[in-house]
C-alpha cells in the first residue's frame, strides 16, 4: 500500500472515530498536511509541507525586513468526504486568514473571504463528491490594500493560515454554522445583580422548510458542575427560536477574584433526536463607569489595570498554539494584570475562553488603525469585520467593551469621525448589553463618540517629560468632566542588554534603549496613574516586545522593545518586577533593581529594590546599609551606597524573602 493510501485510510479512521463521539455536528481538523507554496501555483519541487497554524512570514519579517513577502500564497491539501455521510452537509471553517482568501474545490471557486483576524464558515455541500479524493485550495494573500483593514499600522500582516482550518459535518437542518462566523447561538444578559440575572437566549437555524418540519430546540442552563438547573422548550419561528429565562441569586462571574462560569446549552431536535447542539460559557456580571469614581464591577470598585498584547513571539510570530496563549498568560496574570487589551485586531477564540476562565478582563478591537479612506469597499470592510468581532465573540464574559478605533487621526487622510459614529452606532445596534470604547492620540471630537474613552500618551518617551503625564489627564478631565477616560496606551523601550547606572532620557528612534530608563518611566507614570482613580483602565503598552518591520532601534532592527518581557519570553524586565510588586500582592516580591547593570561607575551610587513587604534592609558586602521602607508605589531607595572597586555582594531582606546579585564598580 503506497503511504497516500495509508494516509487516507488514517484520515478516514480518524474520521470515524469523531463521528461515533456525538450524533450532532462533526468536527475534523485539517490542521495537518498541507502543501504550500508562495503565488498562484508552481513546480511540485517549489511546494514544502506545513501544519497549521502557520505564517509565511516568520523568517523574514522579525528582523526589520521591510520588504518581507507581502503577497499570494496557496495552500493545497486533499479532503475525502465517506459515502456513508450521504445526506450530510459539509462546511468549511477558517479559523483566521491574512488577509484574502479565496477558497477552490477541485478548482472551482467557492467563497472568498476578507479580514485577516476573524474566522468564516462556508458550505462546501454543492462541491462534494463523497468518497473520492478532493483537492482543497485556499489561496491567501496578505498584500497592502485600501479596501480592507487594517490599511497600515506599526505591526507586521503576518500572512498565511494563522490559526487553523476544519470540516463540519451537520444534518440537513443544523444551526446555522455560517452567521459571521459565529456559532449561531447568542447569549444577552439583561438586568444583572446580586440578586438576579435575566438571560435572552437566541439561535439561528439553517434549512429548508421541509427540513425544519418536526424540528424543536431545548435550551437549557448548567452549572460550574455541569447540572441542570433551567430547561425549556421552544418553537421555531422562520429559522430563529428564543427564550427568555430568569435566576434568582446567580453566582457572578467576578473577575480575578471569582471567574464563576455556567454554560449555556442550546440542542436543535429532530422528531425528539438530538441533531446539533452548541454550549457556550455565560458568566453573569454586571459593571458601570463613573466620569469621576472610576470602573466598576458588580457593584464594587475594579481597578483594569493591565497589559497591551499582540499575537507574535519569536518561535512561531503570529502561528501560535495552545500552549503559547496559556503560558503567555501565565506570565501576564503573575504580574497581577486583571485585564488585557487585545490589541489592535481580533484575537483568536482560544485566548478568550482561557480569558473567560481566568477572570482576566478584555478589551476587543477591531483593525481601524491610524488612518479612513472613503473607499467604498473600505467602508463596508470596517462593518463586516466589526459585525464578525461581536457576533464570533458575542458569548465571552471576559469582553465588556468593543473597541471601534486606534489613533485614527483627521488630519492624515480622511476625516474618520463619521465612520466612527457609523461603527458606534451599529455596535449598540448588533449588541446593545456591551459598551464601546476607542485608543485616542489627539484632541478631537472624536473622543466623545463611543461610551468610553482612552488615550495613548507616551510622556517621558516621545519628548515631554514623565511627570507630565499627571498635569495632562488632569486638565483633560476638567475640560471634559462627563466623560469617562482611562489610559490605553503608555510605555517606553528598554533593552536588557542596554545597560547603564546613569540616567538620561535616550532617543526613542535611536539604537540606545537602556533598561534602567524604561524602569524609570514606569515608575514615575505608574505613580500619576495609580492616583487618579477616576480613570477607568491603565494599560501598559506593551506585555511582551513584538515585530515591526519597519523600526530601526535599540539592538535588534524590526523589534519593538517597549515590552515587559523579552520576544522570546525568557527575561522580565526590571519595570516586569515594579508592576508585580504594585499589582499582585498574593505574593511577596523583593527585587534588586538594575542588576543586570554589571558596570557600575560610582563609588557613591543609588541602589533601588522593588518591596511589597514592607521595610527592607540592604547589605552590601555583608555591611548593612540600613533600613528602608518601600515608598506609596513600592519603590525602596539607598543613597549613597558606598563600593568597592572590583565586585560587590548585593545583598536585599525583607520579610522572609531576599534577593541578591553582584555589581562591578569600574577600576
């Protein structure tokens, strides 16, 4: 038996083995086996093989390649469906693809999808030919257009399959697989409290009306052990049914602090049998804003304090798997963060239902970033992709706003104003249990479109001074006092391997990026922040440092380096420690502050740690240097700290904990 006979007789076990799992829709991935090639076609020698996720531009586009390969990339693999599924329908779902793709069975076009960020289902029935071998094409390409978002950004447009493809088997009748790319199922929350909880429950169905003859749907609410709680009924009105149900006492979903999930359970029926089902998580929760108290969340005080993140690292750039999202999380939650911005696109559904679990809250976006044309396709774009972000994302607890815009500025190119009333307006319309939000640069009215606003602003990085940051939120906020403001962006490089004991406020455009002025500018903005507030979010940008292609700073060409944590994931930074002492006070943090500064020129120098438990004393080449007690941002500073030349033992203690390290002074 020649190995693509092996091979098949594999894929059609496999195939088995799903389809025995539930009598409702099948699932198969075809993550694995590809064949991939860049442009329309070319010689079986030119063709490599690939599993997905996968991106044709992780090699050339992490290291300030400007010119990496924007262009048409085809990815080929061969499908079989069995003769024993006669009578099923069989769809197509794409997880992500950047940023075209048109998809061809046995060279016959089928659909074509635009949008990098959000997935697309599409029908394949009319194409299939059971139990024969089909070739499956999908021809992606990430070239720059005008016609779809995001036209620029100071990011890389990662082409290829990102996030991974797969079959659905369903019956005649089925809810609907292909709705924007959501599952067909939606979830509003209406007048939540401690006390109470109302859910509308509503699915959408696919099917003839000969089909759907005979045909019901169950919907039901399970608890956090997976036991029934609320059953009912309902009819089927056109290719729609809804209910309405009410809870007495629901256990909230709390953020952080208790990410309580129930599920929600929605079974399509065919004469009493179970032909397709969906769950999705509900986490009951409700949360205002007040111009002048700040965010809260079911009636107390939450502080959003958190981390922007993009989807890019160094192993795999935009292709991550599973693991990836768990353990970037895992950092980002051990530094106390209860909420990301998810910036500047959809993210991948996966990232949120950790997200959901965690309690970790989301700011979703859309790519509308920096610049509007009045390009007609353009327009349309901006709604499709907004509608697919709400509705693929609608069911996520952790989403509490959706995010319209990112620095879109008048005065580049068209005036972006009206399309961002448009937007607004269509996304109180598609969800009205959610609010909007936008990332402002400028002074405009603009900022008074959506329920929410924050800004971008980079005192003490891009000019300016640090201290400025506090002056400009509170002159902001008496000019516009019924507004309700947060802080979406602030940040300034640093580069572990840029290091000095002096301080000076280097060129942000430049190749000199020390560490220790990052850790400074955290410290002096996160000390404005932290007493205001009113301010209903303060996002860090950014988590971890991430390409763009087009940078030419610090040490690496094509690197943005304002990150928390190195691209590869291996260093926290020293301003990582700062905000971990601030915002996780589950577990103590004492850290030695510029200790990977080897080279020290003072004999009389300052040396700083990072406490939450309380005073700390400093030794130094088994000498105390005294006592110090951490100031309001957990901040403890020793002045002239004496040295000897050659090496001296660093030596930090407080509470049970200690850190250490070793300091050269110069000779």
């Amino acid at each position: 038996m020649n190995r693509w006979k092996v091979r098949w007789s594999i894929l059609l076990l496999l195939w088995g083995a799903v389809a025995m799992k539930s009598a409702a829709m099948k699932v198969e991935s075809l993550d694995r086996g590809w064949f991939f090639n860049k442009g329309y076609e070319s010689q079986s020698s030119e063709k490599i093989r690939v599993d997905l996720p996968h991106t044709w531009n992780a090699a050339d586009a992490m290291f300030g390649n400007v010119n990496y390969y924007r262009g048409m990339a085809t990815y080929s693999r061969l499908i079989v469906v069995p003769s024993s599924e006669s009578g099923k329908r069989v769809f197509l779902r794409v997880k992500a693809a950047q940023t075209i793709a048109d998809v061809y069975l046995d060279n016959h076009f089928v659909a074509q999808h635009k949008g990098g960020y959000t997935a697309f289902t599409v029908e394949l029935t009319p194409f299939i030919r059971r139990g024969e071998k089909q070739k499956l094409d999908i021809r992606v390409s990430n070239a720059q257009t005008m016609e779809i978002a995001p036209i620029c950004g100071d990011f890389n447009i990662w082409g290829g399959l990102n996030r991974g493809v797969e079959l659905l088997f369903t019956d005649s009748t089925c809810i609907d697989p292909t709705f924007y790319g959501s599952s067909g199922v939606f979830f509003t929350q209406r007048n939540v409290s401690r006390q109470h909880a109302g859910l509308d429950m509503k699915v959408l169905l696919s099917g003839n009306e000969a089909d759907l003859k005979g045909c019901s749907v169950e919907f039901s609410l399970l608890d956090a052990t997976r036991r029934s709680i609320w059953q009912q009924e309902a009819e089927i009105t056109g290719k729609e049914a809804v209910a309405k149900m009410e809870l007495s006492r629901p256990h909230l979903w709390d953020g952080i602090n208790d990410p309580y999930l129930y599920t929600g359970v929605v079974a399509l029926k065919k004469d009493g049998k179970e032909i397709d089902r969906r769950e999705e998580p509900v986490g009951f929760r409700f949360y205002s804003v007040d111009p002048e108290k700040g965010f809260f969340l079911n009636g107390k005080p939450y502080s959003i304090q958190g981390v922007n993140y993009h989807e890019d690292r160094a192993e795999r750039a935009s292709a991550f798997r599973p693991e990836d999202f768990e353990s970037d999380l895992d950092l980002i939650q051990e530094m106390g963060c209860t909420a990301v911005r998810l910036s500047h696109y959809p993210h991948a559904q996966v990232l949120h239902d950790l997200m959901d679990r965690r309690g970790l809250i989301a700011w979703a976006e859309i790519p509308f970033v920096n610049v509007f044309v009045g390009h007609p396709q353009y327009r349309e774009n901006l709604k499709q992709q907004l509608a697919e972000l709400i509705y693929q994302y609608y069911n996520h607890p952790c989403i509490l706003t959706w995010g319209l815009f990112n620095e879109i500025n008048p005065g580049w190119l068209e005036n972006p104003n009206p399309m961002a009333q448009e937007l607004n307006d269509l996304a109180k319309q598609w969800d009205d249990s959610r609010l909007t939000t936008g990332a402002s640069n400028q002074e405009d009215a603009l900022n008074g479109i959506p329920d929410l606003i924050a800004f971008n602003r980079y005192f003490g990085w891009y000019g300016s001074d640090c201290k400025e940051m506090g002056e400009w939120i509170d002159k902001e906020h008496r000019m516009y006092p019924q507004r309700c403001m947060g802080i979406s962006e602030y940040g300034a490089g640093g580069d572990v391997f840029q290091q000095t004991d002096s301080l000076a406020h280097p060129e942000p455009w430049g190749q000199w990026h020390p560490e220790n002025w990052q850790t400074y500018y955290h410290i002096e903005n996160w000390r404005q922040l932290a007493a205001r507030p009113f301010l209903w979010c303060k996002f860090v940008w950014c988590m971890f440092d991430f390409s763009a292609a087009g940078r030419r700073e610090g040490t690496t060409f094509g690197r943005n380096d304002k990150g928390l944590v190195t691209y590869d994931r291996r260093i926290r930074k020293d301003a990582f420690y700062f905000y971990k002492a601030n915002w996780n006070r589950k577990e103590k943090v004492l850290y030695i502050v510029s200790k990977r500064c080897r080279n020290w020129t003072d004999s009389l120098t300052e040396i700083q740690a990072f406490s939450n438990c309380g005073e700390a004393e400093l030794f130094v080449n088994g000498s105390s240097m005294g006592k110090c007690s951490p100031d309001e941002v957990c901040v403890v500073t020793w002045k002239n700290v004496p040295l000897q030349a050659g090496e001296n033992q660093v030596l930090v203690c407080a509470s049970g904990v200690s850190d250490s390290c070793i300091l050269c002074l110069d000779e």
